[in-house]
C-alpha cells in the first residue's frame, strides 16, 4: 500500500523565491511514497490542510508537511482542503462544497495556509485550526506518543476506471484496547494527485503548478455516518470531477459525533 504526499524540493540559493511564491518542482520529486513511519501501536494521525490556489504562503506549509512525511510516514494522512473563494481562482476545479463546509466548522474566517491535527484542540489553543505549521510536527508527535492507537480501519477501494468509487470498509478494536469511546462516525473521502492548477496571480514565474493530496468529495456525505465496530459497510459514488481515477486514493477516518475528535485514519490505493 502506498500514499502519497507532495513534495517541494528546493535548494537553499532558491528560498527567497518559494517563501514569496510557488516554486517548479520537478514531477518526480513531488510525491513521496509514505512507507516509512512508526507502526506498532501508533495511531494515525488525519492533517486537514486548508489551502488556496491564490494563497502566497501556502508552499511553506506544503514544505511542512513533506517534512511531516518523511519523519511520521504511515502514521500521517494528508489532505489538501480547497475550500474558501477568496483564494479560488476563476476556472479552478480545486474548490469543493464538502472543503467549503469543513473550512466554515474548523477555521471560518482564519487566514491560509492553516491546519487541524485529528480535529483535536491542543492546551492553550482557542480553536483547532492552527496557522503555524512549523508547529504542526511537534504537535503530531506528541498526539503519537500520548494517544495510543485504539482501532482499525479495514478498507478496500475500487473503482470503474472513470469516476465511479466503491469503498468498502470495516472499523475494528484495535488489539486489547478497552472503554472504546461511543457515538463513532464514519467519513469515507477521495483524494486526488497530479492535479494541474492555475498560476497564482501576481507570481513572477507563471507556469502549471501541481497539487496533490487534493480533497474531490465524499461518498458518504459532508459529515459521513454513524459506524459500529465489525459491521462491513460499502459506499459507491461517481465523482465527475476526478481527472484521473488512477491518480487518486481513498481516505477513512473514524471521528467522535460529538468532539469531532478524530481516532484513527487510513488511506488506500483505489483499484
């Protein structure tokens, strides 16, 4: 099984340049398969990155998460979240509704690029969405090492070859885990790579910038569905605006109905 994240790859001569737009990167350096990591009892982490085509400083946090990435592999699931106007350029198919509604819960009104960490509200911060991403990894590993994995999430995704996805999923007790929280939900999304967008606007250097880990919708509704453990549940949607099925992956997390609490996450191939 592989993930995939995108990677922005720079050398130090051409830093000034990134942090005040977005950078060429070559497309094999843009994505980094997500075989390494912690495992064991580690739960995984689910990064909501909030992010625009026309937002200047969103690179840096790209740069955050490949490092994220790289030092957390597996137990790290990344998702881009196009879902604000102000930052949507005309003719963009990033934008999407489920973003939209996301964005309006967790960090209306925020400046981007901004994140949540498994929608879990950290001690002396007054909301979950968090802008410095410098600190995102930090807070991640201490998530990691205080929170220990409590379930798993068995999942299998196909598809027609177009744009039709078919999820089926089973969410089961981790190991010995015991006082298993109640009220779960579960939230089946796609995600989308190699999708060309539109040159930021006022960047001295206009050319097709790729984004990754791209939030395309969801086969289960904004705010997905109630789950029990054991029980096979199976999803079915066709997404028209995929651009290449091939290129996308299916992500699954189980999340408290009432915290909104992520527990654990995963993400697939889509075959």
């Amino acid at each position: 099984m592989k993930k995939s994240a995108l990677i922005l790859s720079i050398l130090s001569a051409g830093l000034l340049t990134l942090f005040s737009s977005c950078s060429k990167i070559a497309p094999e350096k843009r994505l980094v398969p997500l075989d390494a990591g912690m495992g064991g009892d580690k739960r995984t982490i689910l990064l909501e990155d909030f992010t625009g085509e026309k937002c200047v400083n969103c690179p840096k946090a790209a740069l955050a998460i490949h490092d994220i990435q790289k030092l957390f592999g597996h137990n790290v699931v990344a998702v881009g979240l196009h879902g604000t106007a102000a930052f949507t350029p005309k003719g963009s198919s990033l934008f999407t509704p489920e973003a939209a509604a996301y964005y309006e819960r967790f960090a209306n009104g925020v400046g981007l690029p901004t994140g949540i960490i498994s929608r879990t509200k950290f001690p002396g911060r007054n909301a979950l969405s968090i802008n410095e991403f410098g600190t995102w990894s930090g807070l991640i590993k201490g998530l990691l090492d205080s929170k220990p994995r409590i379930f798993e999430i068995k999942t299998e995704a196909t598809s027609d070859g177009i744009d039709a996805v078919t999820a089926k999923i089973t969410l089961k007790k981790y190991g010995n885990s015991e006082n298993l929280p109640k009220d779960l939900m579960l939230q089946v999304w796609v995600i989308e790579d190699g999708i060309t967008g539109i040159p930021q606007e006022g960047a001295e250097d206009k050319y097709n910038y790729v984004h990754n880990h791209v939030l395309r919708g969801s086969l289960n509704g904004i705010w997905g569905e109630a789950v029990t453990l054991d029980k096979e549940v199976s999803y079915t949607r066709s997404l028209e605006n995929i651009n290449d099925v091939q290129k996308c992956h299916l992500v699954a997390f189980v999340y408290d109905s009432n915290t909104m609490e992520v527990y654990e996450a995963t993400s697939v191939n889509i075959k």
